[in-house]
C-alpha cells in the first residue's frame, strides 16, 4: 500500500476559499485503478497559516504514479485554478510505502 500527501500552506482567513475549491473539484479518482481512499485533513491553524493535507491512499506506488500519467489524472487538474491569494506557495509532495 502506498500513501500519497501534498501539504498545502494557507492564508489566513481563506481556509474555507481552499476547501471550496475542493469540495467542487472532480477527481475522477473512482476511475482509476489501484485508488482507495481520499482524505483533506486541516491542522491547527498558525498565525501566518493554516496547513492542510491531502491524503491518497493506493494499492501500490505504481498505481499512484500510474494516476500521475493518466487522462483521469489530467482531466482533475484542468480546472485547478483557485482564485489568487490563498496559497503560500506550491504544495510539498510525500509520498510513503506503508510497511507496517
């Protein structure tokens, strides 16, 4: 099993902008072979952020890179566009084997 996170940093006040555009937002994940579950987690909230994680779980790490290459994976991201100012900078991959 392979987990796959991007960790996003926030600007205050515009936590729930974030989550709009996730919650309209079309994965097309249910289609994609070797997917299992899809969480965005929020932490506390900081004086400058707020840091949230998004948190794909896949059958195995190729599945996931496989998603990377795939039309689904494409057709997700064409509208990703959020409105400007709610972002402090590009997300940070982690990509984890669960071995336990």
């Amino acid at each position: 099993m392979y987990i796959a996170m991007n960790r996003f940093r926030i600007a205050p006040g515009r936590e729930e902008d974030f989550l709009e555009v996730w919650r309209n937002r079309d994965s097309h994940l249910d289609e994609v072979p070797g997917f299992k579950q899809f969480k965005m987690l929020q932490g506390e909230s900081q004086e400058d952020h707020t840091v949230f994680i998004s948190h794909s779980v896949w059958e195995s790490e190729e599945a996931f890179r496989a998603w990377t290459k795939s039309d689904a994976f494409r057709k997700a991201h064409a509208n990703a566009k959020s409105p400007e100012g709610i972002y402090l900078g590009p997300p940070k991959f982690e990509g984890y084997e669960v071995v336990l």
